[in-house]
C-alpha cells in the first residue's frame, strides 16, 4: 500500500495537470486528511483517499479499492458533478451529500439553496473552500464570503485556520 506521502504527492501532480479546478483541492484533504492511512480509509461504505462509495463503483468508472484510481475518480467524478451543476458550490455540495439530495433540495429552494442547506453541508463546502490553493489564508474575506457563511465561521481566514483542531488539518 502506499504512503499517505505518496498519496499526497499524486494528488499535487493530477492537480498540477490543471484539469482540475482550485475549487475542489480542498474535497481530497477535507475527506482524509487526518487519516493515518489514506490508502485503507474507510466509512461505511465509503473507501480510500476520496471516500469513494463501494456500492456505485461504476458510476467512478475506477477500482475504489485501489487508492490511485480512487483519487483520480473522485477528481473526475468532481468535474462530472460540475457539468451536471453548472456551479462549483453545487458540486461540492453534492459530493458530500449527494446528487439526489442536493437536486432535490434545488428544487425546493431554488436560488435560496445554500442558505437552506444543513449546516453540516455548508461547512464541508466551507472547510474545502479554505484549503483552495488561490484562497488569501491571511487577509479578511470579502463581503460576498462573510454573507454566504454567516455564523460559520471567524472573521478571517486566518482565525478559522487556528480554530481547526489538527485532526482537521490537511
């Protein structure tokens, strides 16, 4: 199996590829990035360095068992759920809560879908936003941030950054 190193180190060159959009760097870290083997990770369903679920392997069209193909299928299925979405948020949000969940959840609040997420939902979206590598880590987030995650967060980046424990740190 390989290392969490070796993992990582994949990871950065799928993403130096440019294939992928900033937006979703964070989804890697935020799904196993305080697992001691990224590699064997497991939840339920769910395995390897994307969490990827055991009963869709089809829909990845990769061998989540196998922690290469399972980052680059969870990658992939990213960039499938933004086609499906037209939005990065969206897509986020479905690939932690589901596309079903989260279409039907559109449809009941229309523009007003992130706002009436679950709170769990729109903190995912948020803990993967502040690992996007164009994110300003030191400097106050702008006005359109603060309104979008509201009470989710501190005033800057830089506060939410030392209020993570470090078994939520990449």
């Amino acid at each position: 199996m390989p290392t969490n190193e070796q993992l990582d180190s994949y990871f950065e060159k799928l993403f130096e590829s440019g294939k992928y959009s900033p937006a979703f760097y964070g989804v890697y870290f935020k799904e196993t990035g305080n697992e001691k083997d990224k590699a064997g990770a497991r939840r339920g369903h769910n395995v390897g360095p994307m969490q990827l679920d055991l009963r869709y392997p089809k829909a990845f069209g990769v061998d989540p068992l196998d922690p290469y193909q399972n980052i680059k299928g969870g990658l992939d299925y990213l960039v499938k759920l933004y086609d499906k979405f037209g939005d990065e948020k969206k897509a986020i949000a479905a690939y932690n809560w589901g596309e079903t969940n989260l279409r039907s959840h559109i449809r009941k609040y229309g523009d007003d879908w992130e706002s009436k997420l679950p709170k769990s939902v729109q903190r995912y979206i948020f803990d993967v936003h502040v690992r996007n590598p164009e994110f300003d880590k030191a400097g106050l987030l702008g006005q359109q941030e603060m309104e979008t995650w509201g009470d989710l967060m501190p005033r800057s980046a830089d506060q939410y950054i030392k209020s993570l424990s470090t078994q939520d740190l990449p």
